[in-house]
C-alpha cells in the first residue's frame, strides 16, 4: 500500500520513471485486486504521458482487464489521442462513438475534441469537423487559434470562400498558423 501511494504522489508529480519502477515492486509484491487494478490504471496512464504514439495497447489491454473500471472513459479518451499521434485517424472517428467528452477532465475533453474534428478533416469529413470545431469553440478557449485556422479551413475545402477568407483571415494573427493562412488567402 505504501508503495502504491508513493507511486500515485509521483504520478501526480510527473515523475513517471521512478513512478513506473515502483509500481512494477508493486505488481510484484501480491498485491490485492484493488491494487493491481490501480498499479495497472497508473501503468496504462505513465504509458501514455511517456509515449503516446505507441500507448494504445498498454490502454487496450488495460480495458480488456477492466471492462467495468470507472475510469474507462478516460482511458477510451487517451486511446483515441494515441491514435490520432499514430495518424490513425479513422480509429479515432469511430471510437470517438465510445467516449463522453463531458465525462473527462477540461484538457482532455479539449483534446479529445479538436483530435476528432482534425480527423474527420483529415479524412474529408468537412462539414461534420466543422461541427466540432464549433463545440469546441463554444466549451473552451484553450484552443482558439487551431479553432479560427480550421474552421477556415473547412470552409475552404467546402468552397464557402467568404467564410473561409473571413477565418484565414482572423488567423493571420496566429503565429503557428501566418503561414498556412496567407497561403490559403492567396488562394481564395
């Protein structure tokens, strides 16, 4: 138990290495149900911190072991970032069937959210990317330049060029997004 709880205070304090090492002790001291299922939980969360590229397994398999967990939807949630880091955006599109956003804290709900419209821009689905642009707009501001940017740039690829030169416009004074937005302008 003391171990486990030393090794939750480290997660929490983004020391995922030396968090990892201690509930590898552990998994290994027979511990009881519960806290395999936490040590494992904590496990399938420092996979994601450290990698989320290839974290979707470690996830998945947590899932499979707990099916009936509570923290499932976050889990669901961190899988769909995964795959939207592997560019898996098609996995991220119907998973996202699974996940509550409103059940997740507000970054990752914000995460969560712009990962979903940026895949269904990335596989042509403009007008519904557009949708979630705009909840997202709506719920939070942490966002607001990918926001203006790509709503923009749904309405580029929908031919709504009026709206579209309106947003790169708006955008110009992003930096991340200058470039790409006096592009797009020129285009229009």
């Amino acid at each position: 138990e003391k171990l486990l709880h030393k090794a939750r205070l480290l997660y929490n304090e983004c020391s995922f290495d030396v968090a990892k090492k201690l509930l590898d002790e552990v998994q290994h001291s027979n511990p009881t149900h519960m806290q395999q299922h936490e040590a494992d939980a904590l496990l399938a969360l420092i996979a994601y911190h450290c990698d989320p590229l290839s974290a979707a397994g470690v996830i998945e398999e947590y899932l499979r072991r707990y099916p009936d967990a509570p923290e499932q939807n976050r889990m669901k949630a961190l899988v769909l970032l995964s795959y939207y880091a592997q560019g898996n955006y098609a996995k991220v599109i119907t998973g996202m069937q699974e996940v509550e956003p409103d059940g997740l804290n507000d970054k990752e709900r914000d995460d969560v959210i712009l990962a979903y419209a940026l895949s269904m821009i990335k596989e042509g689905q403009y007008e519904a990317a557009s949708v979630q642009l705009d909840i997202l707009k709506l719920i939070s501001d942490s966002y607001d330049d990918e926001v203006v940017f790509y709503t923009a740039y749904t309405a580029y690829m929908d031919k709504r060029y009026d709206a579209a030169e309106e947003g790169f416009t708006q955008a110009l004074n992003a930096t991340k997004y200058h470039r790409q937005s006096r592009y797009y302008l020129a285009e229009i």
